[in-house]
C-alpha cells in the first residue's frame, strides 16, 4: 500500500548528515507497517525488535550503551546478524526501553552508518528518568491516510482528478 510519506523516509535515508529517526504518530495510523514496508523494499534486510513483544531485548540496553555490544546482542537474539553498511533496524514500542532510546544519541555518534528507526505512539507523554538523545535524533510525525492514498490505494482514478489541484499535491 503506498503512502506519500514513503518519501519523507527515503529523504531520511540518503540525507548526508543522517541521524536515528523516530518516527511519532497516533496508535494505529500504520507506523510499524510502512517502516517494515518500505525497509524490505529499500534495505537489504531489515531487522524488527519490539519491546513490548520481546522484554528480553529490553536487557541488552540496560547493562551499557555500546552500540557495538548492543548490535551484536540483537543480531544473536534475532539470529541474524546486522550488517551496518546495508540493513534497517526498526526498535517498535522504544517507549517501553527507556535506554534503548537514550542510546540513539550512542548510535548517531559511534555508529552513523547503521539507519535506525524507532517507533512509539506514546512517546509523547512517556516521562522517564533515563536522558532524551536532543539533537541527536530525527523526528517525523506519521499522519493517518489521507483521502489521496486512500483513493489511490483502491485504485479509483476517476475521483482522483475531480480532487482540487492544492489537495492532490499536497496529500
């Protein structure tokens, strides 16, 4: 299914100065789908961790923030190894892993190469004692469809162009 946002994210992905993206929006709006969407279509291999699903994941942030250490981890608990150069790691529901969201700032400065993307609908009002990477990371806000995707994904053309031009360009 074929969002306009798909853009945004391949803006992300080949900007010169990259950092980890948090991706924020409302519960249900298709976050976690478009990011595994688009990775399987843009990375080599992508690589799914969500917090809620796998607490275990959660201890590989606790012990320390080496990007290094924590890559490693993941790659042994998804039994795939994590190439930096070419794979997407997608942390889902980070809210639930505090220091897996302090370590973005760890992952834009040790290791600038590997696209992270995390996704979390409350992250808005998550209020933890663990610091927020400032600066460090990239936001995009994820809207529900628009009535344009809609009407492209049921492949209705001929409502379409009865669309204002102002609404066709921008959603």
């Amino acid at each position: 299914m074929y969002r306009q946002f798909q853009e945004q994210l391949d803006a992300w992905r080949y900007s010169s100065n990259r950092k980890p993206l948090i991706l924020k929006g409302a519960r249900q709006v298709g976050k976690t789908y478009l990011l595994k969407e688009w990775g399987a279509k843009s990375f080599v291999k992508v690589h799914y961790v969500n917090f809620e699903r796998t607490p275990q994941a959660v201890g590989i942030f606790v012990r320390d923030l080496d990007v290094q250490r924590i890559i490693r981890e993941l790659g042994f608990l998804l039994k795939a190894g994590i190439n930096i150069e070419q794979d997407l790691l997608i942390l889902d529901e980070i809210q639930a892993a505090p220091k897996a969201l302090t370590s973005l700032k760890y992952f834009c400065e040790d290791l600038p190469q590997l696209a992270v993307c995390a996704a979390g609908s409350l992250l808005g009002v998550i209020l933890s004692e663990d610091s927020f990477p400032v600066g460090k990371v990239s936001f995009l806000y994820l809207h529900p469809f628009s009535f344009r995707e809609f009407l492209v994904a049921v492949d209705d053309r001929e409502s379409h162009k009865w669309l204002p031009e102002r609404s066709r360009e921008r959603a």
